[in-house]
C-alpha cells in the first residue's frame, strides 16, 4: 500500500509487484546494493571502484541509478514515455518513495511507483550483466522490458484498474488522471 511518508519509509511496500522488487527497494532505500563504493568502504577489495557502465566515475549508488548517463538515459525515456518533462533532481528518496510529477489519486501514485521501482530494477539488472557477463543490452530494449514488466504486474495484481496494453504502451498517464480515453485494439 501507500504508506504515509513522515510515518518512515521501513513499512512502506507495493503490492503490485512481487515481494523480491520490494525487497529490492528495500535494499536501496538502506543502501545495501553492492555498488563499488560501497564494497570498497567496506574493505573489499576491488580493481576499480568507477562505475562499469560508463567508467567515468566512483560507482556510488546515485550514480548506479541515476546520474549515470545509462542509467539518465533510461529515467528520460521512461519520463517521455509518461509525457512528463525531463528528469531533473531525480534522488534515490525520491524515485523509491516518492511522487512527484503531480500525480494525484491513490491508483495512480501506486502505479507511476510501479514504473519507478521496475524502473530502479531493471537498471540494476543490467548492470550486473555488464558486470558479470559483460554483456551489454541496447537501451530501447531495457526500457520496453520496463513497459512489458509493469504491465504485467499491474494487469495481473491491480483491482482498480483494467490496464490495456495498447493504451498503457502509448499513453500511461491516461491511467493516472481519470478514466482513459480507449484506443481500438485492431
Ligand atoms: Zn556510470
């Protein structure tokens, strides 16, 4: 559920999505994802603490998920995608707490949270193929997996919502402010 802010984010999860995307938030929120930095504060050592995606800076967890510019790259196509405007002060607080982009309505902070979090996942996740399979995904194929995954989770999960594909694809905000203007399925 949505849980109340000022309550402390320990409580908060979604039920939309399966318990290991809200234990990955969890994770986030605690910074406890094994970003570079992170490992090398803890003494392990590393060849390199900059970040494998870009390796241009210290891999902290701001920059795995957000000011990396693969990771920027996925958050502008994923606001374009909501025809919001470009991200800007994006913060780890925010995109796994948070709001924002004028939302309003219980239904529709839960499911822009939905995109949000998959959002911060799937980053993550291709990620760690670079790091382990050193493999590399092209970026249009990262953020459709966004769009197919929350999809699922908020068409299989969500009561409130009868979310069509179509509609969810081309236009998502129309789930958040009022009923959706419906698009014929050829
Ligand atoms: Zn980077």
């Amino acid at each position: 559920m949505f849980g109340n802010n000022s309550a402390g984010v320990e409580t908060e999860i979604n039920r939309l999505v399966p318990k290991s995307l809200n234990v990955f938030v969890w994770r986030v929120k605690r910074r406890r994802i094994p970003v570079r930095a992170e490992l090398d504060k803890r003494g392990i050592d590393l060849d390199s603490v900059r970040c494998p995606m870009c390796d241009d800076s210290l891999e902290t967890i701001e920059h795995a998920m957000i000011l990396c510019k693969f990771a920027y790259e996925i958050w502008v196509r994923v606001y374009r995608w909501w025809s919001f405007g470009n991200p800007t002060n994006l913060s780890i607080g925010e995109i796994f707490n948070g709001v924002g982009n004028n939302i309003r309505g219980e239904v529709g902070k839960e499911i822009w949270q939905v995109v949000e979090w998959v959002s911060g996942y799937v980053i993550w996740k291709y990620r760690n193929q670079k790091v382990f399979q050193n493999k590399e995904t092209a970026i249009p194929n990262i953020v459709n997996e966004i769009q197919v995954k929350s999809y699922e989770w908020i068409s299989r999960r969500s009561k409130k919502l009868n979310v069509e594909w179509q509609q969810w694809f081309i236009n998502p905000s129309s789930y958040v402010n009022g009923a959706p203007s419906r698009v014929g399925i050829g």
